[in-house]
C-alpha cells in the first residue's frame, strides 16, 4: 500500500516531500546539501555527542557499532536494513521511495570513514523502495560500490542475522547461533549493521552539526522519530512529542489499546497512551517499547483476544522453525490463547506458554512473541474475564490489524466422520496438533509454516482412518 505522510513540526528527514513525491539527486542536493566527508574518529565523535542510536527496533549505541567495526582489521562492509518485515511499519519503504539519497548519504559517509569495501542494502524484493534506490544508484557515482539485495517479505526478513545471510548469498533466516556482525558479518567479512532510517538520521546529523541537530527532540533522546501510526501513516516528529498528539494529528482514535513497538512490542492501555511521549524512556515508563516506531490502535467493536490470537498465530507461523521455541513453543501459546478465548483454558496456561521459551530462542522471536502476548494479558483483561465467564465477549473476531494474507498457504482439516481418536497425527506433528481431554486431535488455526510442511504430509499419510487431510498449497 501507499501509506500517507505528515510532519509534526519542522521537517527533516522528510524535507521537500511537501513539493516533491520523489527527492531525485538534484533536488536533493538543493534540500540536504553536499555532505563533506569525516574521518572515522570525526564520525565516531559526532555520532556520540547526540548519542545516535539505531531505529530499528534495539536502540544500540551507533557510536559503539563504528567502534566495533573499525577494530576488527579487515576491510568492512556496510549494511543498510530496509527490508522491513512488520506488516505494520511503511518507514523504511517510505524513505527509499521519497528519499533514498538520504539513505545513500549516510550509508556511504559511514563506509568512506571505515574504508569500505562496499555497501549492501536489502530491501523487500520487486517493492517500490527497490526501484527508486536502484535509480537512486545510477543518478550518482558513488566512490564505494553499494550493492541491493532483494528479499521475499516476511516477519524475520528484517532480523539482522537474516539479512547478514541474504547479502552472504544463504538462505535468509537467522543464523540460529550469536553471532556479532561487527566481527563476522557479510561474507564473513566485520560489517556495520543498521536499519535505513538511523542511515538517515546519520546524514541529517552530518549536515545540520550537533548543535542544530538537537535544537529538536529532547536533551537525552535529541532529533526526530518517524512513526508508522494505523499502518496507513508515516509521520515525523520531535522525540518527547506526546503519544496523545500524534494519534489526534494522525485523527487516530487509541480504541480499545494502543500497541507500541510492532508486534514484538507491548500493548497500553488508553490511559497509558494518553499520558505516554514518543521517546525510547518516555514509552518504557508507561511498560511501552519505542521499537521501530510502529504505532497501532486497536479501535472499538473488535474482539481484542481474536486480535491477538490472529497475530500470534502469524508470528507462529513465520518463525525459521530451527529451535523448540519457535517449533513448539509458539504453536503452544495460540493453543493456550485459543482455549482461553473459547473459555475452556486459563491465563496462568498462557504464562507457562510464553515463558517455556522466553531467552532460549536462537533469535529475539519467541522473546518478542512472549512480550506482545504478556502485555495483552494485562491491557485486555477485562475481555478475557468475559470470555472466561461466557466463551465469547459477543464482538466481531475479524482481525483488523494490519497481517499479510495467503489464502494460498496449506492447512490441515480433519474428517470428523472418519476420524476416531487415534492420536498418531499429534506424534508426527506437534508443531500442528495436540490432543484435547478425550483424545481427539485439535488444530492450530494458522497458515502452515514451510518448515513443517513435510512432516504434515507425512502424518496425513498415517492416519489410520484417512481422517487427516491436506488443503489448498502450490
């Protein structure tokens, strides 16, 4: 989709987007300037007296990441994250497509200084954003060669180690190992690993200088955010800007909650967002996450518990599958959420569920996961009691939240006139089924990872009463 932008206050990343839908070089240069090149330990310098961190979601010290990288030894790369795999972020699309030659600015200010072999930028496979930042490369001749690499879209296409796998030529999903980039990223090469937006912010810095840079934002968190609010629009505002402000400049109503940070991020509840600042510790104090400034109302009429039980099971689904948190432990908790929508289960199931595998995942997936569903927990109380008490609150179950749909994607049903309570397809594939009180197998409500396809196949395949069958696929 093509999301809609506003400024709150003076733009900056976003300048001449009020004139221009595209800043091409020439009408860049006339907004931002020629930015002169830095030394690294210039580089190093200014990036710490604003104590610039990175905006896609873990805030580290940019600073500390140039650092990093510079005493590995051999030559490094630079790697721009673009490919956003949230369904509700449009930033990172948004500047490669308004404003790539911001990106490009500060991804090869910070190679120049660290002597770059060269820049790597991966965004979302055939997207707009891919487009104009290819044009964007040929209308200049940058003195580093920059590289793109296209994604398919997906929730971990965005995780650092996956991209780090993509530029590398593998298969892009986590390593499933700690692996630092600063010390063996690209090609095994020290790599300067950072999301599109802190590019931007690098290159704004650079050329207004730290004095002018923090004249906006607040003295601990100075400079501009850009939000994704609804998943429809793209703002930017002055960090310290108050969360309320924002959602009625957006005319966003806060609904039933406010989830703060995309989906590996925490719910408030309306009276948390209506006190809340958009910074990294005015969000944190009201139990909220900054993340990668993904905003998202849930608004009234909706059931709260199906939106979180629609977007857990997404996530379930999206996972590399390579550990048991993610294999098993994901699928466990839409089965607690789902119980406990249906009035059958309880929240202390749902805790057990999101804690078994809470810092054992070989990515921040599953931990991600447990923080989104730990907070509903909280916010939408009073929704679970009801369904607790009567199975259902009455509300539609639709899932109004921004999730990508493939109607293409295999299932698994079951024939209950054949099926008889053998059980045999809940040993072959736990991932997918497990059995209720009476031994009868129930199923996860979700699109079929591509991991477990095989073993779901199979377990078709030995059903004893040909009850277990497979639906739709390529």
């Amino acid at each position: 989709m093509t999301p809609t932008f506003t400024t709150l206050g003076s733009p900056r990343l976003s300048m001449g987007f009020d004139r221009f839908e595209r800043l091409d070089l020439g009408r860049h240069r006339a907004m931002h300037g020629r930015i002169p090149p830095l030394s690294l330990g210039d580089l190093i310098e200014l990036v710490e007296r604003v104590d610039l961190r990175g905006r896609g979601g873990a805030a580290f010290p940019f600073g500390r990441k140039l650092a990093a990288v510079s005493t590995t030894g051999p030559p490094a790369v630079v790697l721009v994250n673009a490919a956003e795999g949230e369904p509700g972020s449009l930033k990172d699309a948004t500047l490669l497509t308004r404003a790539p030659h911001l990106v490009l600015d500060g991804a090869l200010l910070a190679a120049a200084a660290l002597h770059a072999r060269e820049v790597v930028v991966g965004v979302v496979e055939g997207g707009p954003g891919e487009s104009s930042l290819r044009e964007a490369i040929a209308e200049r001749e940058p003195r580093v060669p920059v590289r793109v690499v296209g994604l398919v879209e997906r929730f971990i296409s965005g995780e650092g180690g996956a991209l780090v796998r993509a530029a590398s030529g593998d298969v892009p999903i986590p390593p499933g190992r700690k692996v630092r980039a600063s010390t063996s990223g690209v090609d095994g090469f020290p790599t300067l690993l950072s999301n599109a937006e802190t590019f931007a912010q690098l290159a704004v810095l650079a050329s207004l200088g730290p004095e002018l840079f923090a004249s906006a934002g607040t003295p601990r968190e100075p400079g501009t955010v850009l939000l994704t609010v609804a998943g429809a629009t793209v703002v930017e505002v002055a960090a310290g800007t108050p969360l309320r402000t924002v959602l009625e400049h957006c005319e966003v109503d806060p609904g039933q909650g406010v989830l703060v940070g995309g989906y590996h991020g925490a719910w408030l509840n309306p009276q948390a967002a209506a006190s809340a600042v958009v910074s990294r510790a005015g969000l944190e104090a009201v139990g909220g996450t900054l993340g990668a400034g993904i905003v998202l109302p849930l608004g009234h009429g909706v059931c709260p518990l199906e939106e979180v039980i629609g977007v857990t099971t997404y996530l379930a689904a999206q996972s590399a599958g390579q550990c048991g948190p993610c294999r098993l432990g994901l699928p466990d908790v839409v089965r607690t959420l789902s119980e406990l929508a249906a009035g059958s289960g309880g929240i202390a199931a749902v805790r057990r569920a999101v804690g078994i595998g809470r810092g054992r995942g070989a990515c921040n997936h599953p931990d991600g996961t447990a923080r989104f569903v730990s907070s509903a927990l909280e916010v939408f109380a009073r929704d679970i009691e009801i369904h607790r008490d009567h199975g259902t609150c009455g509300l539609p179950t639709g899932v109004s939240l921004p999730l990508p749909r493939d109607d293409t994607a295999p299932r698994l049903t079951i024939d209950w006139a054949r099926c008889a309570g053998h059980g045999v397809c809940a040993y072959v594939v736990p991932e997918l089924v497990h059995l209720d009180r009476n031994g009868y197998p129930v199923l996860v409500n979700s699109p079929m990872p591509a991991w477990v396809e095989r073993e779901a196949r199979r377990a078709v395949a030995m059903c004893p009463a040909l009850a277990l069958r497979m639906t739709g696929g390529r």
